[in-house]
C-alpha cells in the first residue's frame, strides 16, 4: 500500500495548507482515494476524512540548450481532523 503515495509535496502553498490540516504528497499513477487514504493511514497512523487528487500535467522545459519535457504525475491532498497532524518534516 505504501507504494502508492511517493512521499510529501513540500512547497510554500503546502505549508501554508498544512496549518489547516492539509497536506499534499506525491502519488503514483495509478492510485486512486481509498489506496491513498489506506497508504497514509498505514504510513502515518492518521484517518484522512476527505481526499483529493489532481493530475498534474507535463511542462516545458530547457535543460542545456535542448528543449524537453518534466515528467507529470497525480498529487493528492489529504485532508485530517483538527485533533490529527502529520509530522512531514
């Protein structure tokens, strides 16, 4: 279960999310919400009551001259109870 949520997404709009009991992680292609809830749970031992997923598209890049592409993925934001926090860093 836990290959599912790669790990924390750790930005300044996440960190702000997380005062609200938000947080945001990476997550595998083809995971869904109740993989992800049930990976967190076991991970971190929290109960997420809501979950939501984003797909997050490629972007263009330059990278010594050539042009390419990121790679894009799925995020995931986790939503917990006032009384649950998740220690990511």
């Amino acid at each position: 279960m836990a290959t599912y949520v790669l790990g924390p997404r750790v930005t300044e709009k996440t960190a702000r999310g997380s005062e609200n009991n938000v947080y945001t992680f990476n997550i595998s292609r083809n995971a869904d919400k109740r993989r992800v809830a049930r990976a967190i749970k076991e991970i971190y031992g929290v109960v997420p009551f809501q979950v939501r997923i984003i797909s997050v598209r490629n972007k263009g890049v330059f990278f010594r001259g050539k042009r390419g592409k990121t790679s894009g993925g799925k995020k995931a934001y986790v939503y917990l109870r006032k009384e649950d926090k998740i220690e990511v860093l």
